[in-house]
C-alpha cells in the first residue's frame, strides 16, 4: 500500500475512533443528568399517562445501550434525530430534524473555510518559499518576526482588533453579517471578509513557518546538492526538487 494512502486511511480510522469514544461519553454524560427528558419538554403540568406516552413515542423508555445503538444506525443513514428545544406543554411544537438545523450552518462554515484555504494556501507558500530562497535575509527576519507576533496572539483577539480597524473605526467590512442560500456570491465574500482574513492571518503563520522549514530541511539533502552541481538554479532546485518533497509537512499543517 502507498504510504500516503495508508497514512489518509490511518488518518481517518483513527477520527472515526475518536468519534465513536466521544459519542458514548457525551452520551453517557447525558444519561447521568438528573430529571426526567419528558417532564422538561412537557412541563410540571403533564400527567405521568402523558409523560409515559411521550417517552413512548422517543424510544426513551427502551434500554440505554439500545437507544444508542439506534441514534448510532440513524446517524449513519443521514438522521441525526430531532431537536425538541422549541416543544412546550402549550402544544406549541416547534421541533426541528438535527440535520436541518446544522446543513445550513456546516455549509457557512464550509464556505468560510474554502475562501480561507484560497488565500492562505498561496499566500504562505509564496512567503514560506521566498523565505527559504533569502534564507537569514532581511526579508526573511521581516515576515518570521511577523509570522511569530501572528502566532503568539490568540484568535479571538485577532480578530477583535481586526473588528476595532476594520468595521469600527474604519467601516470597511460589517461587524456582523448573516448569509443564507439566497445570498449572492458576491454578497457573500464581502461579508465573509473580515472572518476569512483573520483565519487567513493565524493560517498563513503556521503554513508559512512549516514550509519555510521542510524546504530548508531539504536543501541540506544529497539530491539536492547534486542538482547544484549539475547546474540548476536555486528557484529551480526549491520548485523542481524541494517543494514536491516538502508537501508532506505541508499538507499536515493545511489539512489542519
């Protein structure tokens, strides 16, 4: 098997664990709560035959380890189950499926992680690249000093600095903004900006520090040397025979 396909299926076994374990903690956590679930949606009013007759109906009357087994079988096929927070003992039923709930807001979340990896990707190749080129440059002590204050600051605080500039004290892009499927595309990038370019900023630090190092690690390897020797040329040597072997790390770090 391919290395890199082993590593991918190693990858996502091991997500697949991790999702596995933390949905029985979460509902093992759940299932330690105090109170009755069918009470709190219904009310201190319901009768015990209502209350009974809606535990019924969820299922929630059956074992434990079944109802998991059964939440686990409906997620699989797509049926998340659904969300009771708007149900009331007025009868009052604003429930909702769970997948309807997260779709639109996975697919924003989607969106915003797309226009971010379309920056960042290039922009901190090009920096990570040129950095190595004019390795110990004053260029190269510029954008690693930069990088690093980048890093060192948490991104909720980026973020409200970028607020302060960028939609307060120079109304660029809005504060807040909320996009639908009705959104045009146009529309949508220009509210997205603020939130992509402080993702950007945090991303291009870290792919920007990762790439500056594979390629400088690989410069001291033995192919490369004797492709200066046979006469390429420095941007030659890092695009043709640095760069494709630096993907590795780098790929780690934008999969990230």
């Amino acid at each position: 098997m391919h290395p890199v396909l082993q590593t991918v299926l190693g990858r996502l076994g091991l997500g697949l664990a991790t999702l596995f374990v933390v949905s029985i903690i979460i509902f093992s956590a759940i299932e330690m709560l105090p109170g009755d679930f069918g009470q709190a949606i219904l009310g201190q009013a319901a009768t015990e035959e209502t209350v009974a007759a809606f535990r019924r109906e969820l299922g929630l009357d059956e074992p434990p380890y079944v109802r998991y087994l059964q939440w686990v079988g409906g997620a699989i096929q797509g049926d998340l189950g659904t969300s009771f927070s708007g149900r009331n003992a007025s009868g009052t039923d604003r429930s909702r499926e769970v997948i309807d709930l997260i779709a639109p807001r996975l697919w924003n979340t989607l969106f915003l992680a797309s226009v971010t990896a379309i920056i960042a990707v290039p922009v901190s190749l090009f920096l990570g690249i040129t950095s190595a080129l004019y390795r110990n440059s004053v260029y190269d002590r510029t954008i690693n000093t930069t990088t690093l204050t980048t890093i060192s600051f948490p991104e909720f605080f980026v973020a409200y600095i970028l607020i302060l500039l960028l939609a307060s004290l120079y109304p660029i892009f809005p504060s807040l903004a909320n996009v639908d499927a009705s959104t045009p595309l146009s529309e949508r990038l220009y509210r997205s900006a603020l939130p992509a370019f402080t993702l950007t900023l945090v991303i291009v630090a870290h792919m920007m520090r990762m790439t500056r190092a594979a390629i400088i690690n690989l410069l001291a390897s033995p192919y490369i040397q004797m492709a200066r020797l046979s006469g390429a040329s420095q941007t030659e040597v890092i695009l043709k025979h640095a760069l494709p072997n630096a993907w590795a790390p780098i790929a780690t770090v934008i999969a990230f």
